[in-house]
C-alpha cells in the first residue's frame, strides 16, 4: 500500500468518526491489506488528532480474551492509541451522541512509570509500573454493523477506540495477585459481565508484556508516563441511554460512569 492510499483511508476514518457515520470495510475492497498497512493507517489517524490539539497520554491492548476473540470472531490481539480527549471522569457521564454503536467494557489499567522496550519479562513490567486500577472502555467501531472485520480493518481504525473511564490508583499493588481478581461489571446495578483477571491473556501483566513487542516490531516502545489498558476480560455491552455503569474489581476501588440521556 503506498503512502497517499494509507494517508487517504486515515482521512476517510478521520471523518467517519467526526461524523458518526459508519463505513464499509476495506478489506473488502482491497485486495492486499497488510498488517503493517494497518498500523500506518493507525498511526496516520492519530497524528490527525494530535493535528487537532489531543495529546496521547494512553495504549490499549484489545482482543486478549477468549470472550472478546469470540465476540469479534479475531483471533489475535492488538493495540491502540489514547488521547486526553478520550477520557472520562470517574463518576463521570458520557453522551451517546457523536457516537455510532457504543459498547462498554471491564478493563485494568496500569500506569507506567519507565519506558518498557523490546523483549520483557514479568518482574520488568511490575518494576516499571507505578500503579494499577479499574479502568472501563468505551468502544466504538467506524465500520458497518461493528463485528466480523478483518484485523487490518480494526487496527486501521485505531482497534475501536473511543473512550475510557479509569478508577482511582493502586499504588499498592506488590502483594496483589493481578491475575487472580474477580471483575464484575454491572448496568443499573444488575450484574451483566463477570470474569476473573486471568482472562486476559493469562495474567494482565503479560498484556503488557505482548504490547512491548507488538510495538518494537514498528521500533517503538511504551513510554514512561504514560498507562496501558490491558484489555477486556469479557465481552462487551451495548451501551443505551441512561445506563449506570458500574466495575468491580477485587482488590481494586470501583470505577463508574452514567450514560447520558
Ligand atoms: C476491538 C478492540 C478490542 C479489547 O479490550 O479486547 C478491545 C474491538 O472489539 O472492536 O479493546
Ligand atoms: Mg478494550
């Protein structure tokens, strides 16, 4: 793919999502969409954004749990990119307009406080991180019907980002076992997903581990100050007018936010 076509879908997406109006995938029209395609078109998309004032402050993982795999019918996992504008208070509210098929989902976040690079191991993630938390993410899809895309389609559109709400830190975490902690996500105080930590890829911590390498393969790295979603660890919910949403996670405070009229 050469660069004005990367540039030309960037824009198209750009547009999509200031918008709200969805689009067909690419991939059905193109005939050789690359992984690598998809990143640059990712990467072009942000730079769009930082063009508009935003300031990336965060990274996601997405697709590392088997109920999210299931759910997109992808099967391997991916990243994205954060800004400032994405963000939510805790307690917040959040209106659906602006959006075009919001979905919601339970997360833990870790906020890192040295550049993690290349090849890591578990205890190098931990002594870079700072803190942990609950963390909710709002996802949105520029693309028709927000389900079987292929990868390339996902990635290109920044894997569905659209907002995140994330709880009060932990900093306290060495004794904390992060892949042991039941989550439970609930809508208007009924219990809708529940999983445990492990769900997402075995263990959070190795999330973060995947997300260096995924980024050294394009020579980057997870900057110091930044945090990382480490995915969700069920599948999503459709977001509706005037929902509460609330995330339990074991050991962790509770985060939440309202759905808007
Ligand atoms: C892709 C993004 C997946 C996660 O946590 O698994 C994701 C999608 O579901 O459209 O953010
Ligand atoms: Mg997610």
């Amino acid at each position: 793919m050469d660069q004005k076509q990367i540039n030309d879908i960037a824009h198209t997406l750009h547009d999509a999502r200031l918008s709200a109006q969805a689009l067909p995938q690419f991939s059905a029209s193109l005939k050789d969409f690359k992984r690598e395609d998809a990143y640059s078109i990712q990467e072009k998309g942000i730079a769009l954004r930082v063009n508009d004032g935003e300031k990336i402050i965060g990274l996601k993982m997405g697709l590392t749990s088997e109920g999210k795999r299931k759910q997109m019918n992808l099967d391997a996992p991916l990243y994205g990119m954060l800004t400032d504008t994405m963000q939510i208070e805790h307690e917040g509210r959040f209106s659906l307009q602006g959006s075009i098929h919001p979905k919601i989902e339970p997360e833990i976040v870790f906020y890192i406080d040295k550049d993690i690079k290349g090849k890591v191991t578990r205890d190098q993630v931990l002594e870079s991180c700072s803190a942990v938390g609950a963390a909710l993410e709002i996802l949105d899809s520029r693309y028709e019907g927000f389900k079987y895309f292929s990868m390339e389609d996902v990635i290109s559109d920044n894997s569905s980002s659209s907002h995140y709400i994330l709880g009060p830190k932990t900093s306290d975490f060495k004794n904390i076992d992060l892949k042991n902690l039941e989550m439970k996500m609930y809508v208007n105080d009924e219990l809708a997903q529940a999983g445990t930590s492990d769900a997402i890829s075995g263990d959070p911590v190795v999330s973060v581990i995947q997300l260096a390498e995924l980024l050294n393969q394009r020579g980057q790295f997870i900057p110091a100050g930044c945090f990382v979603l480490a995915g969700a660890a069920t599948a999503a919910v459709n977001l509706e007018k005037r929902m509460q949403i609330k995330l339990e996670v074991q050991e962790l405070e509770t985060t939440k936010v309202s759905i808007d009229e």
